[in-house]
C-alpha cells in the first residue's frame, strides 16, 4: 500500500503534458559544418579512400615473393643488395598508390 501511496504522491507532484516545452527544428538546427568543425564530405571520403588503397598496397607489398625473399636474404647473411630490392619494392609500391590515387585531393594523398 505504501508503494502505492508514493506512486499516487510522485504523480500529483508532476506537470501537466501541456506544460512541458515541445522540441522545436530550431533547437536541434546545426547552422554550418564550422560549428562542428568538420571537414566537407569530399575530404572525409578521400581520406577513408587513401588510407583503404595505402592499407592494400602495404598487404600487398608485404605479401608478395620480392619482399619475403629480400628480408630472408637480409636475415640469412650480409647482402648488400638487399636493400636495392626493398628499395625497388617500395618505389613500386608508392608508384602504384600515386596512379591509384591521383584522383584525390593532394593534402589527402600526401598525409596518408
């Protein structure tokens, strides 16, 4: 009877629905994307898109037969050209992600 007794108490204490302010469009507008402090959609998928093509190329590299044999070479014995091969993989690799890239603002291509 006492939980009853509070409940009816809490409800008496309580506003009228038609006091209660109604959300407005107003309140939730954003006026522009510098008070989010977001970059335009453009740069937010280029970004993504690099960082995806650079992800793939690194697998890609990594994976490949030129840069197993390179680092078991490295690892087997002194070889000097060793670091000829990985620095012809790697050029390779950059080259690919420039041409993959070229479509994409600069600023986003280099910082990834």
């Amino acid at each position: 009877m006492q939980i009853l007794s509070s409940f009816v108490g809490k409800r008496a204490q309580s506003h009228p629905r038609a006091s209660i302010a109604t959300p407005t469009p107003k309140n939730f507008q954003v006026v522009e994307n510098k008070d989010l402090d977001l970059p335009n959609h453009r740069t937010m998928v280029a970004t993504v898109r690099c960082a995806e093509i650079a992800a793939g190329l690194r697998a890609a590299t990594l994976e490949s037969g030129g840069w197993a044999a390179a680092t078991a070479a490295a690892k087997a014995s002194h070889a000097p050209a060793v670091g000829a091969q990985l620095d012809a993989l790697m050029f390779e690799c950059l080259q690919t992600y420039d041409a993959t890239a070229a479509q994409f603002d600069e600023q986003v291509r280099v910082c990834v």
